[in-house]
C-alpha cells in the first residue's frame, strides 16, 4: 500500500469495522502526526513502533486475542486494497488530477479541495486558473498562501471559498455540512462554518428559504486578510436580484474589515443583519445602524431572527419582545432544575463540534458566570494549559485542529467527545454540560444513536456518585436533513437530556441554571 493515500472518514469507518470483529476490544487506524500519536497514548494504543511513524505513515493498532488480530488484519488489507465501486456496483471512475477532471466535467464551475494542506494551495490555484471557483474544505493552510488565491479570485472574478470552509449552498446545492434548506430571498456571507448553519436553519424554521449562502473562511476578516472574499460575496449579493436580505457573520473580526463591511452594506442599500461576534454593538450603535438598514445581532438566533422580519417587512422591535419572552420562559425552567444540584455542584462544561457555536456560548456564559477556560478562548489568559482537561468553567472546541489532524471532524466522529463526556461526568463540581449536535450533508448519519446512550451512561456516573448531571443539548439542523430532526429530539430527550431551540437558548439556559445555584 506504498504511495496510497486514504481520507480519516475512510480511516474512521474502517476502524469502526474491525471493533465489531470478534475478539478485538479497540481498535485504532490514524496517520502518525504528533496529535494522533497523543491520542493513542490517552487509549492505551500507542505502540513503541507507533511512536516511530511520521505524519506519512498509517498507524494500524489494534487490541484484542491473536485470533481476532489476526482476523482484523486480513479485513484491512481487504478495505484498503478493495476497488471503489458505485451503488450500480460498477467501479468509480477517479480522475487522478485536476485537468483530467476538468477535461471530463467540461462544463464544472466549482471545484472541491479536500487534500492536506501542504498542496491544497498548489491545488486551488490551477483550478482557479482553469476558471473555477474554489471551495477550499482543507485546513493547515498558510496565509499567505490565502491571501494570494483571494486576490487572484478577486482579480478574476470567482470565489476562493477558506481555506476551512465547512459550509457553503450555492444555487441550491449544499456544499460540505450544509443542511437541508429552502431556497429563499435571504444572501448569506459567513466566516464561519456552524455559523451560517446555525442561521439557516432558523431560517427554514422560521418558514423563509436562503438564496444563496457563502463560506469564506475563518480568517477572511483578519487583518492578514482584510476580508476580501467577504467583501466580494457581499457585492455579488447585492447585485443579485434574487436575494432581499443579506446576513453577514464572522467570529472575532479585525476592527477595520468591520468598518469596511459595514461601509459596503450601508453604501448599497439593501436591508442586512450583523452578527459579528465580538464586535457586539451598544444600545446607540445598534440604533444608529439600524437607520442606515443595518441591524447589529448579538446572536445567531437574533440574526435569523431579524432577516426574517426584514424580508417579512415587519417591526424590527417584535424581536425584541420574542427573545425577551424566550428568555422568561428559559429563567422558569432554569428555576425547576437548579434544587436538583448538590451544592459543590458549580461548573458549566461544554463540548463543541462547532468552533462558532462554542465561541457563541462562551459569549453568553461569560456575562453571566465570569471568565471561561477553552482551548479557544475569548481571552488567550485562560487558555487550557492541556486542552484534554477542563478546569472551572470550561468550553472545549473539538473542531480545532489540534483535535481534528489526522481524524474525522467530531460532526462526523464522536468518539473523541464520548470520551470528554464520560470524563466530564466523573468531576463533582461539574452541574452541567452544554452539548452541539449538528446535522445535514457531511455529517454523521446518526448522532442519537451514539450520543443518546453516552449521554445515559454519564448521567448514571453522576447519579451513582449521588449527584444529578444536567445535560443541554442544541440541535443545529432541519425536518428535511437526512439524520431525521424529530427522532433525534426525542432520543435525545429519552436520554434525559434537555433540547433547547438553539445554541443561543441552550447557553442562556445553562447560565441561568448556574447563576441561580450560586445564589441560593
């Protein structure tokens, strides 16, 4: 298998399979990057001719009696050598480079590239220069690398979407983790993945469709950067007849690129919402824009919430009122929870699968309960001196690349957040955890199905040390997603979880339980 390349989902999948062979207990396929190797070590899997592998080198461990080792070794020789076939059972076609797929797909707009990052720039810029847009999905990309395939989209009119860009629809078509939405008058422009999911989905909620939604990548409104994609979607949008509304959303933009994204919505006229996080607005500012047709949202729910009552040419201020509401209704049941804790109980834990949603969280977490610890964290004094242990209150983000190199996303693989869970479940101080599930293209076909039961199993941990473990869950997703919306509210509502409607009330709700167990 010299010179063979195979992706962590097919890796994760493979590994997943030889767990069900007889006579293995764990089992374990990685390539040996540095972070892979302190995973194994954390399992009890790491091998001392592991810890001679280079980030080039598939590590294959596995656990279990001579017999099933045996046998599992004969079933990966047989997933990794096997052809890839097609549903009809004929074999894939797999152009081997770029202009062998173009010169098959004469007609392509858009390339996808997914490779490791040390040749995704390479990769991006020949399909820029065949005339393609580019969704970039990979990470570990430098920036200047970035920044010289923005200007060249820029220059030549096409999009460069990241690197790291996890979601995109265009024209209708979902692009990495995007959901199943409905196509609609509001223009999405997002520097973040679960950010634009998170609104979409409110959106369909909310009965309005998305005309188009662009993923631009986490560092496009750095000051590196200087949001040049950014600023391109938003002209497109603008010009584009059938989009009515358009939201703009990054997590912890550079102050100028926020002046300038203001100053190019403002200048074209066309009613949009604000969600940059970091960047919240006060009571003057927020009235200020909203004369100009801008409306500056605090959350990702007030964002949809806000697009939908522009396109609905409705009283911006009956947002307001409903978050208001919401929040009343969260602080009742916040108040029939809080009597179940013990008293050392004091700590919010969340684990994160969106790096926008646990940034979101520890948003609203923090002007309610104080400072919160993360290995991405809003202040760098409290970053996690080990990212695998919490202290105080505490939001892990297992999106980030020192989690994600070398194995599947934790939208697609939840083996990693188990793990958090069950360890998390074992700390007496902890009161709650905060859980993202996310659904749609790309992710996993079915979270309940794993997180349900783990979710059982750490609040029996909790309970037999005479404690009761509140779990909150978010689910980030539509009816119309293939994972099945309503089953997994229920499963995850048998599990005794709590289902909120959004990550934005799944915090406010957290906090409050823990701001009223301080008090009392």
């Amino acid at each position: 298998m010299t010179s063979r390349y195979f992706d962590s989902v097919t890796l994760m999948n493979i590994a997943r399979d030889l767990q069900d062979t007889s006579g293995i207990e764990d089992a374990a396929l990685l390539m040996g990057t540095d972070a892979n190797k302190g995973l194994l070590q954390q399992t009890d899997l790491l091998t001392e001719e592991a810890e001679g592998a280079t980030p080039n080198d598939l590590i294959i461990t596995l656990k279990g009696n001579k017999k099933g080792i045996k046998a599992a070794l004969e079933r990966v020789e047989s997933l990794l050598t096997r052809p890839s076939r097609t549903e009809s059972g004929t074999q894939d076609y797999h152009p081997q480079t770029l202009r062998t797929a173009i010169r098959a797909q004469a007609d392509a707009n858009l390339a996808v590239v997914s490779v490791a990052g040390a040749y995704a720039a390479a990769e991006s810029m020949d399909a820029l220069r065949a005339g393609l847009n580019v969704l970039l999905f990979s990470d570990n990309v430098p920036i200047e690398d970035e920044l010289a395939l923005k200007r060249y989209a820029v220059e030549h009119d096409l999009f460069l979407m990241g690197p790291g860009a996890g979601t995109s629809i265009l024209n209708g078509v979902a692009l990495g983790f995007a959901n199943v939405v409905p196509s609609g008058p509001v223009g999405i422009v997002s520097a973040a993945g679960t950010g634009l999911q998170e609104v979409s989905c409110i959106l369909a909620r909310e009965g309005v469709g998305v005309s188009q939604g662009i993923g631009v990548g986490g560092r496009d409104l750095s000051n590196e950067i200087d949001g040049l994609m950014t600023l391109h979607a938003l002209k497109a949008l603008q010009d584009d007849p059938d989009t009515e509304v358009i939201v703009a959303i990054s997590k912890i933009p550079s102050p100028t690129v926020v002046q300038k994204i203001l100053d190019r919505l403002t200048a074209r006229g066309k009613p949009s919402v604000v969600i940059f996080m970091g960047a919240s607005p006060s009571g003057s500012q927020a009235k200020e824009a909203f004369h100009e047709g801008l409306y500056l949202a605090n959350t990702l729910e007030e964002a949809a919430l806000a697009a939908v009552a522009l396109v609905r040419k409705e009283d911006i201020e009956r947002v307001q009122s409903r978050l208001k509401e919401q929040t009343q209704k969260i602080e009742s049941r916040a108040r029939e929870i809080v009597s179940q804790l013990h008293v050392d109980q004091k700590y919010l834990r969340g684990l994160f699968s969106g790096g926008t949603l646990c940034e979101e969280a520890m948003r609203i977490w923090g002007a309610e309960v104080g400072p919160v610890w993360s290995n991405a964290p809003l202040d760098t004094r409290r970053t996690l001196v080990d990212s695998h242990k919490s202290v105080e209150h505490c939001a892990v983000d297992l999106g980030e690349e020192e989690f994600t190199v070398g194995r599947p996303h934790p939208m697609i693989d939840h083996d990693l957040r188990i793990r958090r869970l069950y360890q998390e479940a074992q700390d007496p101080s902890v009161a709650l955890i905060q859980m993202d599930v996310v659904l749609g293209y790309g992710a996993h076909p079915d979270p309940a199905s794993e997180l349900a039961p783990a979710i059982i199993k750490a609040r029996d941990i909790a309970e037999k040390d005479g404690r009761t473990l509140v779990v909150v869950v978010s689910i980030t997703g539509t009816g119309g997603d293939p994972q099945g919306l309503d089953h997994l509210r229920e499963a995850f509502q048998k599990s005794g979880a709590i289902v909120a409607e959004s990550n934005a009330a799944a915090s406010t709700l957290a906090t409050c339980i823990v701001h009223l167990h301080a008090s009392t």
